[in-house]
C-alpha cells in the first residue's frame, strides 16, 4: 500500500531552524566541537520558582484534564499581565491558553482563513507564518521590508497589499529574525492603513520581555485602541521565562474569534499541559528579576557580537532592537570563491560554515531574506568569542 499525503503538503517547507540545530546537534553527539547560532531559545534554566510551582502542582495530582482554554486562574493571572503591562482589558472568554504561542497562532490562522483568503506577512518574517497560512488554505502575501530602514513596515506598502481578500495582517515586534521594534509611529500609520479595510491584526509579541531600547514595549493595539476589537495578541512564555519546552501561550482577543479557535483546539489537542499552567501563574505573578537578570546579559552579548561580526570583512551587522538574533548581511561574501566553487547564497554561507567550520546559523531566504544569516546570541560569551573566530577564518579563506 502506498501512502498518498495531503496535497495541502505540498507547499509546506520542513522549519530550516529545527533541522539546521538537529542537524548541529547530531554533529555535536559525534563529538564535534559545533558552536550552534541557530537555536531560538534561551541557554538560562527556567526560573527556580516557576519549577517549583510544577513541582507542587505535580505533587498535589494536579495531572488530570483541565478545560480546553485553560484554568480560570491562568485566564485571571494572564488578564492581569496584559491590564498591568499593557494596559489592555480582556475578559475571561477573550482568552485562550494554548500548547505555546505557535499553537496559538495555528489556531488563529484555522478558525479565521477559508480557502484563498490573505494574510499579509513582512519580510523577513518568522519562517512558519507563511506555511500556517497555507495550511490553514489561506495565501501568504509578502510585503518586504528595507534594512536601510531598520526593517520596520512601510504603512504605504500595506496599503498596496491590500486587497478584498485580506483576512489578517501579521505584526512581530520585537521581530524575529532582525530583532527590529516597530515603533509607534509606524504602528499608528499601519493602523491607518487598514482601519478603513475589514481585516484582523495580528500581533505576535513573544519578545515583548527582550527588549534593549529605552522606549516601554508597546503593540498596535496600544497605539490604535479603537481597532483593539479587531486586534489579536498572542504571547507565551517560552522565550521571556526561558520556559521553551514547556510549550504554553496564549491569544487575546475578540470573543468570536478565541470561541473559534477553541472549538479548533477542542478537537486537536484539548487543554494545554495541566501542570505546566500553575508554573504559568507562577511565572507573570511571581518575582520578574530572573527575566530582568536574563535580559541585562542578552543585552551584553549583543553587544559582543554585533561588534565582532562586524571587524568581518564583508559582514555587516546592524544592532538588534530586541529578541536575540543578530540578522547578519554576509551580501559581501557572495559571489566569492571557496575552495575553487563560488559562494552563490546565503544557504551555501551557512552550510560552509556548519560542515567546515563547525558554526552553525539559519541561512536568510527561509525568512524572506536573501543575502543575510541569522545568528542567535542566547549562547554563552566564550561560544560567541568562539564561533565569531571561526566566521572570520572562513571570511579569509574566500577569494
């Protein structure tokens, strides 16, 4: 018998990250000294109290099924983060936690998009929002964005992507790959852009917490309150709280949609661990000076890298905003020779570096990017001071 997949298949793309660090993985399990800026996680532990909250949970059998959205007090805990730091009101049934942000977003992308609706995504972007989207039958409509201009969107440039089939505009701020923060007026000529267009915003604010500019955090619906009822926060604690394995998120947002994508997960995969949602409460109601502790190092190894990758000859590296990437241009390194054989892309930069200098980094055109590298600082100094040795041998050795 021959298994006949989905076509719906077809156009998804295996995620670029994962298999690049399983793939740096599977060289480290053989022993091979790799120096991996590929992960998307933090290198701390999870906070000791937030451990120990699961710890309690476990011990008192709090093992069985909760409701789908999760526990009334992770809805409470999680209205209260978002009225204390955002200053947004939600009720209860405008929540849903969900099996991490990812999920969450899944879930937006199911319960909003039939087939040929558009959602609007800007490059660089995160590489799973186009393959959500296609799997949800939607149509990614790219807008690019310019380094030149700190990678933030053009309001006019929505505009023209505009069209009567746009269901959704996805906002990521502090942005994965670029580590770009889009600020508030930017934000605000975005919500100009499309108050007049009936479509959803989408904001992703999963590095909320990582921010290195002095301007407090804000989204679109900070910006633009009157289109908060058309507005869609999703976050979680993977990132902020170094709680990565954990997989819990959450959505806010209008109460027909969060019904929607409740009735998706009901089928899918029920509520969110039980245990894991008391470690949730004791993450936003408990002491936030582990995250502060976290953020202040990330911003010294930004630091680090931004100015070693940039004593490369043909790297350049603008200095991220927030998250924990450095979106690298290595345009300078293409085109040149190796070894007798031309550079001819981003994806050949980061498996030279993987396969002979045992550096490994997520090439750019996964996220719409072409001509750039991501690399994640959330690795220790001595691994940084390591792998920016090995890029500028590489660099060297180009003709």
């Amino acid at each position: 018998m021959s298994i006949k997949l989905a076509n719906r298949l077809a156009s998804v793309r295996p995620s670029p990250t994962l298999t690049l660090n399983a793939k740096a993985r599977a060289l480290a399990a053989q022993g091979a000294d790799v120096v991996s800026f590929a992960a998307g996680e933090p290198d701390f532990d999870t906070p000791a109290h937030i451990k120990d909250a699961a710890k309690v949970a476990l011990d008192e059998g709090f093992t069985k099924y909760t409701p789908t959205g999760g526990i009334p007090e992770l809805k409470a805990a999680i209205i209260e983060k978002l009225r204390h730091d955002n200053r947004l009101e939600y009720a209860p049934a405008q929540i849903l936690a969900a099996v991490g942000a990812k999920h969450a977003l899944f879930n937006i992308f199911q319960a909003l998009l039939s087939p040929g609706d558009e959602v609007i995504v800007f490059a660089p972007y995160w590489v799973s929002y186009p393959d959500m989207v296609r799997l949800a039958d939607g149509v990614p409509v790219v807008v690019q964005t310019d380094p030149k201009a700190g990678w933030v969107p053009n309001p006019d440039d929505v505009r023209r992507a505009l069209t009567p089939r746009t269901r959704a505009v996805v906002l990521n701020s502090p942005s994965n790959p670029s580590g770009a923060v889009i600020p508030a007026k930017a934000l605000e000529g975005i919500a100009e852009a499309v108050r007049d267009h009936d479509c959803l915003l989408v904001s992703d604010d999963i590095y909320e917490r990582l921010l290195y500019v002095p301007e407090g955090f804000q989204n679109i619906a900070n910006v633009a309150p009157d289109l908060i009822g058309r507005t869609v926060v999703v976050n979680g604690f993977s990132k902020g709280f170094a709680m990565t394995g954990w997989r819990l998120g959450y959505a806010a947002g209008p109460k027909e949609l969060i019904a929607g994508m409740q009735m998706i997960q009901d089928q899918q995969t029920s509520n969110p661990t039980s245990f894991v949602q008391k470690a949730a409460i004791a993450a936003l109601k408990g002491p936030q000076e582990p995250v502060e502790q976290m953020v202040a190092e990330f911003r010294k190894r930004r630091d680090m890298m931004v100015a070693g990758l940039n004593r490369i000859d043909g790297v350049s590296c603008a200095t991220p905003q927030g998250a924990f990437y450095c979106f690298v241009d290595v345009t300078g390194l293409i085109g040149r020779g190796y070894k007798g054989q031309p550079v001819t892309d981003s994806m050949r930069v980061s498996e030279i570096l993987l396969e002979d200098f045992l550096v490994a980094a997520v090439p750019g055109t996964p996220f719409g990017a072409e001509g750039f590298i991501r690399f994640s600082f959330a690795t220790s100094p001595a691994k940084i001071e390591k792998g920016i040795a090995r890029i500028a041998e590489f660099a060297s050795q180009l003709a």
